[in-house]
C-alpha cells in the first residue's frame, strides 16, 4: 500500500508554477495610467489588477496589487 513518501517529488504541479507580483504606488490617476500601458503593451490585462487603496499616512498616494500565473 502506498502511504507516500513526503518527498517534494510527490506534490502537486501547481505548488511549482511560476509567478509574479506587481504593486503599484502613485495618485490614483498615474497608477491608472501604468496600468492601462501595460495592457496596451500586452503585458498584463486590467482585469488582474486589484481596487485601488489609499496608502496609510501618505496623503494622495494609492496602490494596486497585481499577482499573476
């Protein structure tokens, strides 16, 4: 009976697919704008990227947080 061995070569594919991680921090409207290049440059679609979120104690500024697959 097989009970596993507990090695890494037993889990699963998905534990290992690569990705990346994009923060943003700006106004509200040149975070905006990254983003809406960034997709027309093909490199990441708007539909990735998270709400937009004031900064904690920095006046004006926001970010937007992106992972992808």
């Amino acid at each position: 009976m097989f009970t596993g061995s507990g090695s890494d070569r037993d889990c699963s594919i998905e534990r290992f697919r690569p990705y990346f991680r994009l923060q943003l921090f700006g106004t509200k409207e040149t975070v905006q704008s990254i983003i809406n290049q960034l997709h027309s440059l093909g490199f990441l679609d708007r539909v990735y990227w998270g709400k937009p979120m004031p900064v904690p104690g920095v006046d004006g500024a926001w970010v937007r947080c992106s992972i992808h697959t």
